[in-house]
C-alpha cells in the first residue's frame, strides 16, 4: 500500500495479540501509531520499542476505551503530538461471561452490551472532529465471525459484536459523504493466550479440521486485513465486512 507515511493511526488494546500485530503492521507502512492500553504499560511500552527498533514511530498511551473522559485525553494526548487522529483500529476486547443464556444473567449480558457500544461510540465521537475537518479518514473495528455463526456459549460476545458491526454500517452511510470510510474486520478463531484460556484443545482441534487453510489465524493475518482498509488508496471500500478465518465459513 502506498501514500500512508505522515499520518497518524489509534489502536485501541494494543499491548497485545491483534492489537500489538496491527500497530506493528501500520507503522511498517509509515504511519505514527499510538499504542492504546488499559494496565498493560510494560506491554505497550515494549510494542513501541519494537516499532521504534525497526526505524518507526509509536507512543503508547493508556485508557480506559469504555469511560470517555480516558477517551478525550487519550486523543488530546495524540493530537498534541502528532495532530488529530487519521486512522480509528477499535480492537479493545471488553470482558464477557462465556455461559448459555439459562446461566446467563442481564448484567452479563447487557453489561457487555452497553460497555462494547460504549467504547466504540466514545473513541469514535473524539476522533471524529478531526477526520471530518480534513474529509478524510479511516474507521476501522474488529467484530467476530461468532456474530453471525452462533457457538455455544458465547451469546454475550457474539450479540455484542453484531450490534457494532451493525453501527458500522450506519456510521459507513453518514460519514461516506465526508471522505471517511468505516469497515470490519471480523477474525474466526486466532491463536492467543486469550484463545487458550477460553478453550480446550479439542475444541481448537475441530476448529483447525473445519478450517479449509489448515488452521487458526495469527494475529498478523488479521493485522494484515486492518491495513488493508487503513491505507491511503483503499478509497472505495466502506460498510464491509472482511472475514479473516481460512474458509472456515464463506459468506
């Protein structure tokens, strides 16, 4: 990709997995990457070395995505720095109960709910003033595969997502006009401690032999599709989905 040196990328739950591969993969093509983290510091830091390292720019900078005041500062914090922010990564995974819905209680499942739109609706109002003074930008969130193939157990996850990506939508028709381009990308399973601690490996074992590739995705391949959409000449692209699971299921 071409054109994207100079301009400034927020990635949201950096320090680690699909946040720390995409802000390594933004900078690689030029860009200036701020490091988003909750409580992470030592993480991120060591994110922004690696990119530094490799004769990049990077900050970390620490917030809570879901309280918006965290948010502004954050943002005020890049702007100071670099300028507004061009481009929007919302990785920040927000926790949630892995049960069924019969165990399941409504703070577990709204909870999650409110707090995933929450975050999403705080970064993308700070970052937005910005973007649409210069009628340019890039919107970037990742949602899950589990929005629209259901797996037991991850209801609160998977309602969660679908409600984002459907905000996406509805952010890639108001913002269009402007020069601002809002899209998806929605990971199958990825290989991350997180993955491992949520599952067995029997589960990951039927998850690689339904995969037509062979495998889990690692973060860098959905690194690779964030970047896709986050470049300067991706210009006509906006409201999509990109599913990045190896074929395990085709839409």
């Amino acid at each position: 990709m071409t054109g994207t040196a100079g301009r400034v990328a927020l990635v949201t739950g950096a320090s680690s997995g699909i946040g720390a591969a995409t802000a390594r993969v933004l900078a690689e093509r030029g860009m200036r990457v701020a490091v988003n983290y909750l409580s992470s510091g030592k993480a991120a830091e060591e994110v922004v070395a690696d990119i530094e390292a490799a004769g990049g720019q990077a900050m970390a900078v620490q917030a809570d995505v879901r309280e918006v005041r965290a948010v502004e500062n954050m943002v005020e914090q890049v702007r100071a720095a670099w300028g507004g922010v061009d481009v929007l990564v919302h990785n920040a995974l927000i926790p949630y109960a892995v049960k069924s819905f019969q165990d399941m209680t409504w703070d577990e499942l709204g909870g999650k709910l409110d707090a995933e739109m929450h975050a999403a609706f705080a970064v993308t109002k700070a970052v937005l003033p910005a973007m649409a003074a210069q009628r340019w930008g890039r919107i970037v969130y990742l949602g899950t595969g589990l929005s629209r193939r259901p797996r037991e157990g991850m209801i609160a996850l998977g309602t969660s997502k679908a409600a984002l990506e459907q905000f996406a939508r509805y952010l890639a028709q108001e913002l269009g006009p402007q020069g601002i381009t809002v899209n998806i990308v929605s990971p199958g399973p990825v290989e991350s401690r997180t993955a491992d601690a949520v599952f067995d490996d029997a589960t990951k074992q039927r998850q690689v032999a339904a995969t037509p590739l062979g495998r889990l995705a690692h973060p860098a391949d959905v690194a690779q599709a964030v970047a896709f959409y986050a470049a300067e000449d991706n210009s006509f692209m906006t409201g999509t989905t990109a599913a990045v699971n190896g074929g395990m299921a085709m839409y």
